[in-house]
C-alpha cells in the first residue's frame, strides 16, 4: 500500500503507530527524533507522514515546514498530533499548511480515518496530473 513516515519520541506511541498502521497493510518507518524523521523523508519519500508536534531535533511544525519547502515533497500529506493540553497548537498547524490533525489521546479508528482520507486525496491529485499529461 502506502510508504507512511511516523516522527513520535515515545517509544510506545510510536509502537502503537507502527503497529496500527501496518495491519492497515502500510510500510510504516518510525522515527523518534524530527532530525532522523526530516533525513529518512528527504531519502525516501513517503506518501504520508504523522508526526508529534514536540520532538527533540525538529519539532513537528518544522518538519511540516521543511516539507511545504521543498518541491517534490511539498504536497506530501502530513497528519500532526498533539497532545489534548496543546489543542491551541491545531491552528498553528493547519495555517502551516497541516492536511489533518489529531489530538492524543486518539482511538484507532481515528487515525485510520485521517491516513485513509488523506491517501484518498493524494490518488485523486496524481489521477488529476496524469489527465493533464
């Protein structure tokens, strides 16, 4: 299915990511610094990433910024969580140019949701460009 990057520094959100996302059929590369995320992205590009907004190296916002940037990786969809304390962070996130947010704790059902949504409409952008061709 999809190659889906997962920038979290806690070891078992990251586990749990990795885990839920994979069932879903995915290959799922986690990261637990937003530097090593940052590098892992520019070398693979993925078809999506979530990352946490607070990481050590890069936070989240930095990582959503450095991938707005940079050309071939600007329209890569990119999922943030937080936690719930941090829900004024959302706006922030979504003016940076965020395509979904979740807030921790988050039930499976929902990050499935958003990865699934945002795949869909990244097939939808590539189905418009190769009409265009």
């Amino acid at each position: 299915m999809a190659l889906i990057v997962v920038a979290e520094d806690d070891p078992g959100t990251l586990r749990l990511l990795g885990a839920v996302l994979q069932r879903q059929g995915h290959d799922v590369i986690g990261r637990a610094d937003g530097s090593d995320a940052w590098a892992c992205i520019q070398s693979m590009r993925p078809d999506l990433v979530v990352s946490d907004v607070n990481m050590p190296g890069l936070s989240g916002f930095d990582l959503l910024a450095r991938i707005r940037a940079t050309g071939d990786l600007a329209l890569t969809p990119v999922i943030l969580l937080t936690s719930l304390q941090e829900r004024q962070n959302m706006r922030q996130g979504m003016r940076m140019g965020a395509d979904d947010y979740l807030t921790k704790p988050f039930q499976r059902e929902e990050l499935i949701e958003a990865v699934n949504a945002q795949l869909g409409k990244q097939a939808l952008r590539a189905a418009a460009q190769d009409m265009q061709v």
